[in-house]
C-alpha cells in the first residue's frame, strides 16, 4: 500500500514537536536530522502481543500491506517501542514453541535522548575533523540512518548480531540513500579494522563494560551504553575514554532500558537465573531491611547491583504453587548467590513478627550481610541518588563505582572531590 507523503511529513512534524516538548530533543540539527529520515522505511512491519501475560502470547503481526495500514502507520511515527523479530523456543507446557521479542525499535524519546548526550559537534574532537560513531546493535537501522543523516554515512560503523536483521537494515539504508559500513557480529568485540571511533552508542543492556569497546575508543571520545544488574535495574553510563585506556564518567538522569545483548543469533537472551544452593550449613537470622527495596525505590538497587557485580538475583516461590492454596498466592522470596555458587541468601519478602524478614545464608560469604552494610552506608552519606555517583573503569574493563570521591572529566557539572562511599565493580 503506498504511504501519503503528506502523513508522513504530518507525523514526522507531530513527533518532533512532542519530543521536543518533553525535553528530549533539544539540538536544531538532530531535529533537522529526525525531520528528514522516514522512519516507517525502517519499521514496515512490527509485532503486537494482543493479550499482554498469556502464555503462550498472542503476537499479531501488524504491517503497511493490509487493512492495518493505519494502525501501523500511527505507531511508527509514535513515541514507542515496536517489537520487530520474534525468536521461538519451546513452551513450557511442552505445547509447541513460544515466541520471545529478540530485537525492537527504541523509542524515538530515548534515541534522541542518547543522540544528544552523544555530543557528535565536529568541534569536539581536536582535529575538528567529524566524528566517526559505531553503534551496538543495528536493528532496523533507524538510529544508524539518523546518524548518517547527521555526520555523513562514511563516518558511521553500526554492528547487529542478527545476520537477516543486518541485512534488512542495509538494504533499508540504502533505501533511504545512506550507506554506513554495516557489519553482522558480536557487538562486545567492536569492528576493530574500523577503529578508533570518537564515540560508542550501546542500544542493548549490558552488565559490563567490554574492553574492546575501551580499546577502539580514541582518548577523548565517549561511550555510551545502558547498564543491567541481577536486581533488573537499568541506567544509562556516559563515559569519557583517556590516554591510557582508562574511561570515567557518570549516570545519565535519562532512564532505557533495553534488551540483553545477544551473543549467538539463533538464541534468545536466556532470562532464567540457574543459583546453586552450597553443601554445608546455613544459618537463619532476621533484617528489619526489606528486600522489595532492591527492585523499588529510587536508585538502591542499581547502587547494590553496582557494587556487587559477582551476585546474580532472582525472585522465588517460597512453597510449592502446585501444592498451596489455590485463592492464595504463595510467599515471595528474593534468592542470592555468587557466580561461583559458594555463597548463597535467601529472603522472605512478608515481613513476620516485629516487621523483619526472615534471613537464610550459607557459604563463606554472607550475602545479606553484606548488603545490609552497604546500605547503611548508603544512608550514612544521605541516600544519594545516581547523580552523585562516578564511575570510573580499567583497560580490562573492570570498573569501580564512586560517591563524590573522583571528579568526573572536567566540565561535568557533577565535578565533586567528597570522600568515597566504596568501590567495586559497575
């Protein structure tokens, strides 16, 4: 079905306004830049799932060459996220294979967002000569098409894991008359023949910082990717790479999330935590700390998930579903444990007796224990929110998580010189 100009040029103007509105577009050359991509080359089809928590979904597919035209039309120039490749595996009833959303359209709010913090000016880098990005994650290829309408296609690299995804966005690129070096891979090894890059643009979650990524990124140049933990809390990181490899930078006030990075593309991001309760005893304590505050409440369970980069977390049943009450739901509880599966915590989420919970650990290390420390600390510095934090990372990508204890690079305005709240992994 051919899509009207005229609603095109309606919904693109609509878009812009509403997110400049918001705030998150704020540059005249990356509005220019949005004016001018048609996103629906992109975006000529999507996923809808048409009854939200059943199991298996129900995923209709929505496009431009049916009666939904319409319908998919006021969505591509809207500000959501569009589901676009769909990866099955089998369900868990045994009844054929249940679909999972392997890749999506950001929402325009949060690509210009992470397009402005990006700062891609000519003038930031000191030959003053453009700037090269390399971009994690392809998918459609719409982030990609805005930055080569912005810098020029010979200055943009973008990598998808996807071989068909990678393919589909080159040809809609050049489509739209943009051809940038599009590469299918691993988006954690970079495109090393490519490098160094003045800037790194992540639009997949990660829960570390590859060193590769520090490796390709010119002294001075940024990295910009979305940070998630075992709580399932997410932020995005802005760093700025130094001479000697080391990168520092802070927490955007902007939120995104997105999906897990991929290392095989015939796989989808497998969500299941597998915890290995340890051999040997376990002692039971109570904590008046509720649990629920590590996936609530401000910026606390990013700040444990920060510091404690070798936990993986996972929210359990506490009795047997098949065996309770059926018009009770069973007690929630929040299980811990190290990588290495020698230190193990479990905590009940309904607070008992006196408003505390009931705390199980065992192995070497205890868990709970330590958390509680890290959060009296926390509220010993005044629960400060991610704005005070900085982190700063190594060559081999490990990085240490500060509270007003390093300036961040010159010119943040979160440039503090207090004493550190701890260090540890980001």
């Amino acid at each position: 079905m051919i899509v009207d100009d005229e609603r095109v040029r309606a919904g693109l103007a609509a878009l812009a306004e509403a997110l400049a509105g918001s705030g998150h577009l704020r540059s005249p050359r990356w509005r220019a830049a949005l004016l001018a991509v048609r996103r629906h080359v992109f975006v000529p089809r999507f996923w809808r799932d048409e009854e939200p928590g059943a199991f298996p979904a129900r995923w209709r597919m929505i496009d431009n060459a049916t009666a939904d035209h319409d319908e998919w039309l006021a969505a591509v120039y809207s500000d959501h996220s569009l589901p676009i490749e769909l990866l099955g595996v089998p369900a868990r009833d045994g009844r054929g294979m249940h679909p999972l959303v392997t890749s999506s359209t950001t929402m325009p709010s949060l690509v210009v967002a992470m397009l402005e913090a990006l700062d891609v000016d000519d003038d930031a880098t000191a030959a003053g000569a453009g700037v090269s990005v390399l971009e994690i994650g392809t998918a459609t290829g719409y982030n990609a098409a805005l930055l080569c309408e912005r810098l020029g296609d010979h200055q943009v690299t973008t990598i998808e894991i996807s071989p068909e995804l990678a393919a589909l966005a080159r040809v809609r690129l050049a489509e739209h008359g943009y051809h940038p070096h599009v590469v299918a891979g691993d988006g954690a090894d970079g495109v090393p023949d490519r490098a160094p890059f003045d800037r790194i643009i992540a639009t997949c979650g990660l829960d570390h910082i590859p060193p590769a990524w520090l490796a390709q990124t010119r002294p001075g140049g940024r990295i910009l990717l979305n940070l998630l933990g075992p709580f399932h809390r997410y932020a995005l990181l802005l760093l700025n790479a130094h001479e000697d490899g080391h990168a520092v930078g802070w927490f955007l006030d902007q939120s995104g999330g997105f999906m897990p990075r991929r290392a095989d593309p015939t796989r989808a991001a497998d969500y299941t935590v597998p915890i290995t309760r340890p051999d040997g005893p376990a002692t039971t304590t109570a904590t008046t700390l509720d649990p629920t505050r590590l996936y609530r409440g401000g910026d606390w369970g990013l700040l444990v998930q920060a510091q404690s980069p070798d936990l993986i977390s996972r929210q359990v049943y506490l009795t047997d579903p098949d065996s309770a009450d059926p018009e009770t739901e069973p007690p929630l509880g929040t299980e811990l444990a190290t990588r290495d599966g020698r230190s193990w915590a479990q905590v009940h989420h309904d607070p008992g007796p006196g408003a505390t919970h009931t705390v199980t650990q065992a192995g070497p290390r205890q868990l709970w224990d330590e958390i509680e420390e890290l959060h009296r600390r926390w509220t010993a510095a005044g629960r400060p929110d991610r704005d005070r934090w900085t982190v700063s990372v190594d060559p081999a990508g490990a990085a240490t998580l500060r509270l007003d204890g390093r300036p961040v690079p010159a010119g943040s305005p979160r440039e503090r010189t207090a004493a550190a709240i701890g260090t540890g992994g980001a």
